[in-house]
C-alpha cells in the first residue's frame, strides 16, 4: 500500500487547494507546470481527484485532475486563497 504524503493527509471532499499541472492546454506533456486551482473530489488509496472548472467546457464545466501519491511532490498540492488565486488563473 502508498503511503500518503504529507501534502495529502487531512484532506476532505470540498477542499479546495492549488496544485500544478504538468500538461499544456492541448494535454500535451510540458516541463513547466500550470498552477491551476481544483476541488478535492475524492480521497482514494494511492490518489486524490480534484475538480477543476474550466471555462472551454461551458459555466459548470471541467474535468478531473488525478494525481497519484508517488506524484505529490511534483504537484506540489496547497491550501490556497480563493480571492487572490482566482484572480491569477
């Protein structure tokens, strides 16, 4: 079993926090990451799924961004303030 990071204890559904992406705006692998900000959707064994609202899906759309236990580092998951982050994305 993963253990689960640091970065990942204590997290509930609803929670939301700033993380980054390693995919481009197409889904195409990048080196430098989107700081993109999501709703914890679920709490799983070896990964957590955010919700992130997107507005190229429409007003209530998005997708979901999973990101593994062994990635947590690399996604580096945080709290985040709603009223500055948004203004920034």
């Amino acid at each position: 079993m993963n253990a689960v990071p640091p970065s990942y204890a204590g997290l509930q559904v609803g929670n939301v926090r700033r993380f980054e992406w390693y995919l481009d705006e197409h889904d195409h692998p990048t080196d430098t990451p989107r700081t993109l900000v999501g709703t914890v959707d679920a709490v799983q064994a070896d990964r957590i799924v955010l919700w992130v609202r997107d507005p190229k899906f429409g007003t209530a759309g998005g997708w979901w961004a999973y990101l593994k236990n062994e990635d947590a580092e690399k996604h580096a998951l945080r709290p985040t303030n709603l009223t500055r982050d948004l203004k920034n994305c």
